[in-house]
C-alpha cells in the first residue's frame, strides 16, 4: 500500500512577485501534505525539462482535489527527511493513479 511510504512532509506555496527586481516575491503557505520522496527518473527529467546541475525530485502525494490543486507556478518546501529545508519549483505534476499525484520539482536557486 502506497500510504505507508508516505513518510515526509511538504508544505505548497504560492509566490507573488511584490516587486521589480526577480526573487522580491512573498511566498504564501496554501497547503501541506505527507509525502513519498524520492530521485527522478530519466523519463521525469526529460518530461520536466530539468536541469542537471540542480537537485531534482520527485514526490508522491495524496490527491486532494478539490481542497487542493497544485500548480507548476508554485513551489514546495520539504519539511522532513533527507531533502528537508530545501525549497522546489513544481516542474510537472501527473496522477499517479486515483488517490495519489506525482509532481516533479527543481530546486529553487541550485
């Protein structure tokens, strides 16, 4: 059963720029969820379109529509576990199957 790995916690953001120079955004908290975290496959890197020399994941998490629906204009925080304190941009998100979404990040920054 998926639900047992689901062993982390992230927390979603929104981000709205305030300001004229990038990166003057404020980041708002709209949701947080337990996760299943782990490294991107070669088929989420080419899908996402990501960059290798930043640190890419991929996380497993409930799917909550309609409470919640996450956007690849957010980013995500890890709050738990081995990738924890680290912030990502949604890169891409899929359902994983009825009850669970995939969402691809890239850290934000490096």
């Amino acid at each position: 059963m998926r639900a047992n790995k689901l062993t982390d916690v992230i927390e979603f953001y929104d981000v709205v720029d305030e300001g004229p120079e990038p990166g003057m955004g404020v980041s708002t908290k709209v949701f947080e969820s337990f996760a299943e975290i782990y490294e991107p496959s070669a088929k989420d890197v080419q899908l996402g379109n990501l960059e290798l020399d930043k640190t890419n994941i991929t996380v497993i998490v409930r799917n909550t529509f309609p409470e919640f629906v996450p956007r690849v204009n957010q980013t995500f925080k890890v709050v738990t576990g081995m990738y924890g304190n680290g912030s990502f941009n949604i890169k891409k998100i899929s359902p994983s199957d009825d009850n669970f979404m995939k969402i691809v990040g890239e850290s934000v920054g490096g």
